[in-house]
C-alpha cells in the first residue's frame, strides 16, 4: 500500500500486518534484561575489518547503543559490554541508526553511498522477519529519527513530521527554524507525550504536550540551540546553545527556568547532554574533550529530604507556577556544584562570577566527537566517534576527577566530524 500523506511531505509505504500489534510481542520494556531479539544471533565477528563509523546512538534507556556504519549497523549492549548483534549489507552503510528500546523494530536511513537506501528515505526495519516493512520517502535529507512505542518521527531540516507507529498516517507537522543537527527529543513514558525541538527563532524551544493538546515556546538561549534533551516523562528540558558556555534546565509545563550550569567560558560545540534516571545528575560533552557531570537540584515528588535522593522511586517531577516558587524546588543533594569564591558579590560582579560549574569530570581527546549517558550505580558511559566506548565512575560526595573503570575498542574506525 503507498500513501501520499501529505501534497508536498512525503510517501509512505507500509506493509499492513508488519505493522499490527502483533509485530511487538517481542518488544522488550524499558526495565528487560540484557537478552533480546539483537541477541538471537551470533555472528562470526572480524575484528580486522574496517567499516567506516558513520553514527553511534542510545537506545532509550541507554542500556544499548547502535552504530551506523559504511558497511551496514551493528548494536552493543552496555552492561556488561558486548557486541551483540550485526548486519553486514553489500550495497552500502546506514548514516542514522534508531532503536526502540530493545526491540526488533529499527529505523535506518542510509549514508550517502548506499546505492539502495538513500539519505532521503527511512526504512522501518523488522530484524525478526529481515526485511523491510515501512518506507517513508521526503523530497530532503532525514536529518534525524526519532521512536516511542507509539510513534515515529522524521526530522528534516526545516520540519519535522510525527506518524503513528502501527499504520504510519501522519498526525502532525511541525515547522521549524533551519535544524541541521536534526534536534528533537521524546518522551518516553507510556502516559506521556512530549515532543521538544527548535521553534521558529533563534534560541527558542517549541515543546508540544500532545496529551495535554498544549504547545509552550521557551526562549532557551540567545543564541541557536546546539543539544537539547527531555527527561523521560517529558517533563523537564536542558537544553544548550552554539556558543556552549551555559546548560540550562526548564519546566517543560510553564517554561520556567529552574538551574543553570556553567560548562565553560570559551565556545564550545555541545555533543550530548544527558539527565540521570532520578534526575540528580546531568552529564554534558563537548569538543573541548571534557565530559562535564553537573548536581542538578530539582525535587523529585516523594522524595525524603533526609534520605539519599538516589533512592527516589518516582521520577516525576515537581513544579511551581512562579519563578518566586522557586525555593520549593530546591532539593539537598549529596554533592554541590562549586561556584566562584565571588559569588557573594552576584548582582554586582557580572554574572559568570556566579555559575555553577561542574562537580566531577572526565578527560577524553578533543579531537574526537563523543556521546555520553548514566550507567548504573554512580558511572559515565562514553561511546566515540573513533569506535571507542568508556565506562568511568564518579564520588557523589567529592566530585573531582572521574576514575575510569573499563576501555573497549567496538570498531577500528577513523573519526568522523559531525
């Protein structure tokens, strides 16, 4: 079946009983084990080959992460570390690898040398069945491609499309400013839809609560944004600018600005922000080599002020309506953000006498582009552009230099700028 789903957005092609209920009986939940439908095969691995690394990308819970590459995609499970699942193709790599959580469904879009998938289409591919069973083709380039349970959505450069997951009719459009990184963000929680992506001016942040049938724009930044991420219920944002310097957090609901960290006050190109899953911690990279850990001081609802908030069993979040609110905000953590030894002069002195800068950080190559996300128990995970994937710990109480725990080589490969 081919739709023309709008005149001038794009053509879909859907294979019906792929795309059923049923094709998700494998699904794995967010909280599933290190088994999955990526792992029912075991390949004869060649450490020697040198396929070209075109893209690496979590999976939702940042428990795996796919690797896009000029010879086909490749998924790694975290923890513990392992390559579990490759698929070698002859006709070319995958410039953008998307899961959804740990199940067989992908979305690829192919690398500009792939002679039978071009970077204009997205396929939805059903590992399970081997095959393709959705195409969505644009008259642009997919800059980026984003999943839920429940739906699939297309970034472009100028917009950004939202489709039902099991028939792929289109649900939304969403005009944006000029999007090159392909920005945008999801919730991912079951009673949640939140979408975050650039507005239509410089800075701004357009987030749709589609459950609520509510849009808020947030002047994030003066600047263009560079990186912006949700937590899961889609509830808080962090976002940062092309100029790098500063990371703040918002109240996806009203817009209002709850923290502000300080990564630096040179120019920096941000790479990857990151929220822990109790939302204490944030975690940025950049090109200055440096993975930044910041405390974040957000309330999370049902939290014991004296007890550890990494305890905290419910994730949702607690807001005021007024910025003057926000005293009630502000949580005990185990570790502070230092600030400057002026920053009791604030309000006079200018304003990055008093940022918040980081509590612990890592030290990686400049030259290299790396994502990073929250493991387990206090820990970084980092995955390179250069095939590299680290796991380093930080203390909760002291902060400081970051200490690394493990060093795997996934993929002999040269990097590749952004």
């Amino acid at each position: 079946m081919t739709i023309l789903s709008s005149p001038m957005s794009s053509v879909v092609s859907t294979s019906q009983e792929a795309l059923s209920p049923v094709g998700f009986g494998s699904c794995r939940s967010p909280t599933a084990g290190v088994s999955g439908p990526f792992g029912h095969s075991e390949p004869d691995f060649n450490d020697n080959d040198e396929a070209e690394l075109f893209s690496v990308s979590w999976n939702q819970d940042y428990g795996c992460f796919a690797a896009g590459t000029s010879r086909g995609f490749r998924i790694y499970n975290c923890d513990p570390f392992k390559e579990t699942f490759r698929r070698d193709l002859k006709n070319g790599g995958f410039g953008i690898v998307e899961m959804l959580f740990r199940c067989n469904i992908l979305a690829l879009v192919g690398g500009k040398a792939n002679a039978q998938y071009p970077p204009n289409k997205v396929i939805i591919w059903d590992d399970h069945q081997s095959r393709c069973i959705g195409e969505l083709s644009f008259r642009s380039d997919v800059r980026a491609v984003k999943l839920r349970q429940d739906r699939v959505v297309v970034i472009l450069e100028h917009k950004i499309y939202v489709y039902n997951f099991m028939d792929l009719k289109l649900l939304h459009q969403i005009e944006t400013l000029a999007n090159p990184r392909g920005l945008c963000c999801l919730s991912h929680h079951l009673n949640t839809s939140v979408l975050a992506c650039p507005g239509l001016r410089r800075g701004q942040v357009r987030v749709e609560h589609f459950g609520l049938n509510m849009t808020k724009l947030i002047k994030a930044h003066d600047s263009q944004l560079s990186c912006l991420t949700l937590t899961t219920d889609g509830l808080l944002l962090a976002t940062a600018s092309t100029r790098g310097t500063l990371i703040r957090i918002f109240n996806t609901m009203d817009g209002t600005q709850l923290q502000e960290v300080r990564r630096g006050v040179d120019r920096a190109d941000i790479y990857s922000i990151a929220l822990s899953p109790n939302v204490q911690w944030l975690a940025v990279s950049s090109d200055k080599g440096t993975v930044h850990i910041f405390s974040l001081r957000v309330r999370v609802v049902g939290e014991d002020p004296e007890s550890d908030p990494g305890t905290a069993k419910n994730p949702a979040l607690f807001y005021q309506n007024s910025t003057s609110s926000l005293d009630a905000l502000i949580s005990p953590s185990t570790g502070a953000n230092p600030g400057s030894s002026l920053s009791f002069m604030k309000g006079v002195l200018p304003k990055y006498f008093s940022s918040e800068w980081s509590f612990a950080q890592f030290h990686l190559s400049e030259s290299i582009q790396f994502i990073a996300a929250f493991g387990s128990q206090n820990t970084v995970i980092i995955v390179g552009m250069d095939g590299s994937f680290y796991r380093c710990s930080f203390d909760p109480v002291n902060g400081g230099e970051m200490v690394q725990q493990e060093y795997f080589r996934f993929l002999k490969s040269e990097s590749r700028p952004r």
